[in-house]
C-alpha cells in the first residue's frame, strides 16, 4: 500500500495534483472571502472546460511532433461563420432550435474543415506544422476580420447562451462537455489503435513509415481532431460571451502551450498524458484566476505564465539530461 | 630517401565490440597519388577520420607529418597542418557563393572577426586559376554542376594550403568524361608536390591515376604495393578473404518461385534487376556500398517507388506503392539502420513489437485488444529468447543482438512469406551474429522466403543459398552459393 502510493506521488501526475492543491489551498488562506467564494469557484468551473479542451487540442497536436499555432482562429472563425449563420437563421426564421442546430453543426463542420486544412498542408504537402500553423493562424484571424470588420457578431437565440451557461444537476453544460472531451481523448490515446500510431510517430516518424503505419494519413486525421476540438471550445466561449469575435480567447494559445508541456507532454512528440494535461490546466487556470483576485495587472499574470512556462521546460530538460546522464 | 609526408604508425582505433583499425602503420610520400583501398567497413573510413582529427587513435599510435609527430589531431589542427578531405558530398555550402565556399577555410584559420574581401577574392581566384579551371566567383554553388562542386572542394582545399587532398569515392557520381578531367587535375596537383589519397572502389580508376596503393582488410593493414607489382585478380585477393569463422549452412536448390523481380528499374537507382526468390530460401544481395542493393529492396517494401518492371509474388504481379501494400502481399522489410528506422528506442519492447500488427489487434471501433496484445509479445519474446524478457523494456536498453531479435519478432508477427533483411547483422557483436544467422535459417527451414542484404561476404557464404551480385545499379551475376568463394563474388562487385 505504501510503495503504491509513493508510486503514485512520485509519477509526474502525482506532483501535479501535490501542486494543484498546494496552490488551492495557497489561494485559500491568502484570500479566503474571494477566492473560495461561490461566485469564484463557480466561475473557474464555467472557464476551464474551454481552456481545457484547447489544452487537449495542443496536446494532441504536440504529440506527433508538431505544434498548431492556428487552435484559437481556428475556434473563433468556426464560431463567427456558425454564429453568423445561426443569428441570420433566428432572424428570418424566428426558430431558435433550427437556428442553434444549424449554428452549431456549421461551427463543427467549419472547425474541421480548419483543422483539414492544417493537416493537408503540414501531412501530404511537408510543410513544417509551425510555419505551417502560423501561416494558417494569420489566414483564419483575416478571414474572420474580413467577415465581421472587427465587431462582434451576435443576435444569438437564447436557447444557445445555455450551452456555455446553464448547470444539469447542478454540473455546468460546458464541464459535461469537457467530461465527454477528457472521456474521448483518454480513450483515444490510451486505448486506440490510432493512439498507438500518433505515439510512434511523434518518438520517430520513419520508423513508424517503415512499420506500415500511415504516417501521413494519421496526422492529416490528427490535425481534424484537433480542428474539431477548437471548434467544440468555440462553441462554449460564444455562447459564453453571447457573441462570436477573431479575438476571444487569443491569450489560451500559449497558455495551451503551457498546460500541455507542464502536464507532461514532451516538446518533441511521443509522449503525453490527458490527465496531466488536465491537471496542468487547472493549476494554470486557478493561478491566473487567484492572482486576478488579488489584483495584479493583467499583463504581470502574462509575465508569471511566461516564466512558468520557461521554467517548466528548463526543469524537463535539466531533468531529461540528468536521467540520460545517470 | 626522403622523409614521406606522412607517416601513419602503428595507428588503431577501437570502438566498443568493433575494432575499427587494429596496428596499421604505412607512409604517403610527397607529391604521389596513394589508393586506400578495401571492402565496405575494411577501415577506411576510420582511417580517414582519424586524419582528419575526428577521432583520435589509441594510446601507441603516432602520425608523423615530415618526420614531424603530430602529438593532438583535432579537425582544425589537422587543416592547419594542410590535411584537407573532400568527402562524397563535399561538405560545401549550397547557398552561399563560390567564394564565400572557396575562402570559408580561411575565415576560421584568422580567427578575425572581420571579412576582407578583396583577399578572399584573390585568394578564390588564384585556386581556380592553380586547377585551371573558370568558376564565376559569385555564382551560388548550389547552382553548379555536381563535377563542378567538386572542382570548388578542390579549390578550398588549394586555397588552405593543402599538403595532402583526400579524396573520398571522388568519382562516384562523375560522367566519364569529369573523371578524366578531374584525373588531370588530381596529376597537375601531384606533380606541384601536393599528395593525394584517393578512395574508390573502381579498379580501372584505381590503376589509371595512382602510384601505389594501401590495401586494408578488416581493421588490418595487409600492404603497400606499386601500380604494376598487382593485377586485378591479385588485388581482389588481398582485399577479401576476412577471416570470420561462421557456421557454413548447407546449400539447397530450391524451386518454388515466390518472389520474382523483372526488368526493375529506377533511373539514378538501379537498372534491369531481375531475380527470384524460392520458397524457404535465403537469397543474398551484395555488391559495394552504392550498387543500388538498399534501393532495390526497398522498392519491393514500397518505400522507393520504381519507374519499369515488375514484381511477381506467387506468379501473380503485384503493385506495391507503399509499404502497406507490401504487407498486405506478406512482405516485411528490416532496414539496415536498427537505431534510427527499426525501433523507436524511447517506446518499450511491447509497443515497438504491436506497431506492425497494430491493424490486427483492434476491433471495428479501432481499439486495441489489450489482452491480445500482452498475449502476442510474450509469445515472440519466448519464441525469439529475447533477453530480458520484460515487455515493459524500452527499447534503448537492449542489446544490438536483442534489439534486432524485437525488429524480427515485430515483422514475423505480421506473419510475412518474405522477409528482407538489410544488413541483419550490422553493429552485433560476434557471437550475437551466429544467434541471428541461425534464426534467419530455421525462419528459411519453415517455408520463409529471406532476402539477406549483406556487404558482408563471409555471411552471405554462411547462410544464403543464393547470391544476387549488384555492381553500379545492375546485377552482374546470380549465383548458388555451393562451393562459392569470397574471390568469385568480389570479382563480380568490383
């Protein structure tokens, strides 16, 4: 019993979760009012799917070696093109169902398409998924501004605003979908068949191409996962905020970065875990929240999540060094 | 007589289970082109190295530079010292101009911060004007001619004040009518005193342009001989005949076809490559490092596309375009480089083995049967005695012998008919080899057709039943391995 729990301590989750309640209970005795108030913990329940699913998304991308720089445009020019076609169908139809059906399978569908067009160009054309991601990023964010002139576009049906707002049981909607999303993810990468070669591939490529995997055909899949789960984050934030805009959540896209290589996730690809990725995001996420409360300008937050990210990838690859070292 | 150039003494190099050079000790005199000759992995390359201050040789060993002994060989010493080796692929910058790669040596050896490029240009220009040769000085390289680059390498080398111009396979990808102006080249060189030695394994070449040559055969210096003391057949026999006690297997005719390769062709790769492979054979490939046996077989694995002929499995044609298609005919292919194309050494015994069955152990929803999978690693594990035998191993920590056993175990789970094996025994230690040899053998005694690329001659003569020899793109002879000698086949590849 005892050396199970030393192992579960002593793996890198473990110590995530050790610091995750650390910092919780940190928080807690320096602002108890504020920080464990209702009105707190709720709200961090209602952001961090959002964050969540967009860390995944990162991660899932990162695993194969690669990066997609394009995860937030690509969430918000699926929910500007959905919310577009969702107000203008609740204006001249006036059926909020119809309406909220058709924007979200066009936000879907338009996240895929997104995440297609990553996978195509950086699997079968060869162009190094950071260019090619950072090009693509630039290409969503002009579509968008293009599309809405740099408004917001909203007119949403009240029926949508429940998706990112309202609780069954008591659970937030968008921490159900999370819970579906982590469910999905896990099973993805610890269970299947395409797991397995998102792995290998992300270890070494060639090897993978030389065992019969279909390198290319996997990544162009890898890249529509990812594009589709920006679009699920899409969908919460607009319905959060009622309104769909090129620059909701930009600051998520390095924080992503962030979760995903404190959670575990090796910079390099083949290795990553969904829980540590989830408890990574949630430290994150109660740290900008805690230090929100305590009122630090919201650019010195930027500044401590710059340097945690830089801290945490000096401590892997000290770390790294002195186990090849040992 | 005058003291040589350079004196190599008693020069060895070991690397861990591998000794690369064992006590070799020859001279290279002034103004003379000297051939290194010897069979893929004889040492040369080592050699070369240690010339050029890569490695450095065992404590004992000594390199005299004009009677002078060059205590500490580092790649900067060694130029400074005028040693200058133009490797296959020249080592030049593509992008940057024919000057900047002409007067690039010279940049470091000031150690200045700052460029004068009105020297540099004299410098280029009085290179080239030495070889006689007209390059426009800011032409990027890239844009030349592969022979042209060459004559650029060249150039840099002139323009460090080389006293001794190693050449590596210079010929190698010349017209004929480039290797006869390079050989005027090389000539102008030696008669100005500068000393080249040259490397290649094209034995016309070999005695048309140089002086004497150095034979070494399996880390060992066997001699230094005139140009006219030897015949072809006469140096054929120095350089073969490694002395490697392995089991010799017997040699059975088998007629089954089950692999027939027709008229195979891909231009820069390989020419009208026909062969066949029997059921339960082992047929063995070889020929000199570049005859085009790796581009062949890996056209039948699907991973280099060919552009005539055609492949016949069972007596059916096939199309392979990529190695799934190849799997699906039953073909597995164990490429030569273990460490960076047959495992993922950073991923456990047990993942790398279910990478290729992968397809195999998941159900329609594309989840991987767990149990099945534990039950499949274990059952190769056992088969193939992989020691130790702890699935959860990553694949790093094996040895060469047993991580090639986990790159075999993972294609015999795909229960192949062919198994192509790229050099099976590259970076084993000894005993190890005569383990896999014998595994490859009792895989041929249950029906297996093997395909053994192998530079290697006495393995191919241990364990093939036939031998395909490639030569320059083509096969230059197809032989049954009963009664053949190492000779024979070297006579073939050269």
């Amino acid at each position: 019993m005892q050396s199970k729990l030393k192992k579960v301590f002593s793996s890198k989750e473990g110590v995530l979760f050790v610091i995750f309640v650390l910092i919780f209970i940190l928080m807690s005795i320096l602002s108890p009012h504020k920080f464990l108030s209702n009105y707190n913990i709720q709200s961090l329940a209602y952001q961090l799917p959002e964050f969540g699913i967009l860390s995944l998304s990162m991660m899932l991308i990162i695993m194969t070696g690669g990066i997609n720089l394009s995860l937030t445009f690509t969430a918000t020019l699926s929910m500007i093109v959905g919310g577009l076609a969702m107000s203008s169908s609740f204006e001249s139809t006036g059926m909020a169902f119809l309406s909220v059906l058709i924007g979200v399978v066009i936000m879907l569908l338009v996240s895929a398409v997104l995440g297609m067009f990553n996978g195509l160009v950086v699997s079968y054309i060869g162009v190094t998924p950071m260019l090619a991601t950072l090009g693509a990023s630039t290409l969503f964010e002009g579509i968008s501004l293009n599309i809405t002139k740099g408004g917001a576009i909203s007119g949403f049906p009240f029926m949508f605003l429940n998706i990112g707002n309202s609780a069954i049981l008591g659970i937030p909607v968008p921490m159900i979908i999370f819970i579906v999303v982590l469910v999905y993810m896990w099973i993805l990468l610890e269970k299947s068949r395409m797991g397995a070669a998102i792995v290998m591939i992300g270890c070494n490529p060639k090897v993978a191409e030389y065992s019969g995997i279909r390198v290319k055909k996997i990544l162009f899949q890898t890249y529509i996962i990812s594009g589709i789960l920006a679009g699920i984050a899409g969908i919460i934030m607009a319905s959060r905020y009622n309104s769909a805009k090129e620059s909701y959540g930009s600051s998520y896209l390095l924080q992503s970065v962030a979760a995903s290589v404190l959670g575990g996730t090796n910079i390099s690809g083949g290795e990553g875990k969904v829980l540590g990725t989830l408890l990574a995001a949630m430290i994150l996420q109660i740290i900008s929240s805690g230090l929100n409360i305590f009122g630090l300008n919201r650019y010195l937050t930027n500044v401590l999540m710059g340097f945690i990210l830089i801290l945490v990838l000096a401590i892997n690859f000290i770390t790294d060094y002195l186990k090849k070292n040992k | 007589m005058a003291t040589p150039l350079i004196e190599i003494d008693h020069i060895s190099k070991f690397f861990p289970g591998v000794k690369a050079l064992q006590d070799v000790s020859f001279s290279i005199e002034t103004g003379e082109i000297h051939a290194l000759i010897g069979e893929n992995g004889a040492g040369k390359s080592t050699l070369i190295k240690i010339l050029s201050g890569i490695y450095q040789p065992e404590p004992g060993g000594i390199i005299r530079m004009e009677g002078e002994q060059l205590s500490h060989l580092d790649p900067l010493t060694s130029l400074h010292h005028g040693i200058v080796v133009i490797y296959q692929d020249f080592s030049l910058f593509p992008n940057l101009s024919v000057l900047e790669n002409i007067t690039l040596g010279r940049f470091v050896k000031r150690g200045r911060k700052l460029v004068d490029y009105k020297e540099m240009r004299k410098v280029a220009s009085k290179s080239l004007e030495q070889l006689g040769v007209e390059i426009d000085l800011d032409t990027s390289l890239g844009d030349l001619s592969v022979a042209r680059q060459q004559l650029v390498a060249i150039a840099r080398a002139l323009a460090n004040n080389a006293k001794l111009l190693i050449l590596d396979e210079p010929t190698s990808s010349l017209s004929s009518s480039e290797v006869d102006k390079l050989f005027e080249i090389m000539r102008s060189l030696k008669s100005r005193g500068i000393s080249l030695l040259f490397i290649s394994h094209k034995l016309d070449e070999l005695f048309a342009i140089s002086d004497r040559f150095s034979i070494l055969r399996d880390g060992r210096y066997i001699g230094t001989y005139g140009e006219n003391e030897l015949d072809d057949d006469q140096l054929i026999a120095l350089m073969v005949g490694r002395q490697i006690n392995y089991t010799i297997y017997p040699k059975r005719y088998l007629d089954d076809p089950l692999l027939e390769v027709q008229h195979l062709t891909k231009k820069g790769n390989y020419k009208d490559i026909n062969f066949t492979l029997h059921k339960g054979e082992i047929l063995g490939i070889t020929g000199l490092v570049g005859a085009g046996r790796t581009e062949v077989v890996k056209s039948i694995f699907g991973l280099n596309s060919s552009d005539e002929g055609s492949i016949l499995f069972e007596g059916k044609e096939i199309t392979i375009k990529n190695p799934t298609d190849a799997m699906t005919s039953g073909i597995a292919f164990i490429p030569e480089n273990r460490l960076s194309e047959g495992l993922v050494l950073r991923k456990s015994m047990r993942e790398n083995l279910a990478l290729t069955i992968l397809e195999s152990l998941s159900n329609s929803f594309g989840l991987i049967d767990q149990s099945e999978r534990e039950k499949i690693v274990k059952e190769w594990v056992a088969r193939l005695e992989i020691r130790p035998d702890n699935p959860d191993l990553l694949a790093a920590k094996l040895s060469g012998g047993n991580q090639q056993r986990v790159v075999i175990a993972k294609w015999l789970a795909t229960e192949p008919k062919i198994l192509i094996v790229d050099e099976p025994t590259n970076g084993i230690d000894v005993g190890a080899k005569a383990e896999i040899h014998k595994l490859l053998r009792s895989l041929a005694e249950t029906g297996l057709g093997v395909i053994v690329v192998s530079s290697e001659l006495p393995e191919i003569l241990s364990i093939c039943d036939r031998v395909v020899v490639m030569r320059r793109g083509r096969v230059t002879a197809d032989l049954h391995c009963e009664g053949l000698n190492q000779e024979d086949i070297m006579s073939k590849a050269i």
